[in-house]
C-alpha cells in the first residue's frame, strides 16, 4: 500500500506524503488543521498551518511595435506554507 496522496488545493493537484511542506496558493481558513481529500483513494489528509507569505514579485510586459505602447506592471502571489501532519 503506497503512503503518498494525491490532493487537490488552488486548481493545482499535489503527490504528498507525511512530513512534507507544501507552499500552496492561500486558503481562506488557516486556523488550527487543515484537511484535504486524496483523490484516487479519499483517505483523509491532515496538515497543519505554518505561515503565510509573498511570493517573489513578477513582471508582467507588454509592448506593440511601432505605436509606442509599452506596459509594464508587477504581481505578487500570496502563499501559504502548510506541513502534511498525517494520512489516513
């Protein structure tokens, strides 16, 4: 029996196991345990809160030639950083 999980947070699926930390886009609710759902099996996925960050800043460029027209403008993305506590 394998001891990973596969689950689903942000539009992104994840392979985890115990122990691992995970930075996944950011979750509403970040008091106390969070649970997740494997996808294939539905063993229940246990993990707990560290911390919420920023991620590094991106540029995002425009430009059209010839008519003068450039843009630029930045994005940072607002993670969370969980550990997968235990697998049911």
């Amino acid at each position: 029996m394998a001891d990973f999980a596969v689950i689903k947070t942000g539009g992104k699926q994840y392979k985890v196991k115990e122990g691992d930390i995970l930075e996944i886009e950011k979750i509403a609710d970040t008091t106390g345990k969070i649970e997740f759902t494997d996808l294939f099996a539905g063993k229940k996925v246990t993990a707990s809160f560290i911390e919420e960050f920023r991620d590094s800043k991106i540029r995002v460029y425009k430009f059209k030639r010839k008519t003068r027209y450039k843009k630029v403008q930045g994005h940072r993305q607002t993670l969370n950083r969980i550990k997968i506590e235990s697998i049911a």
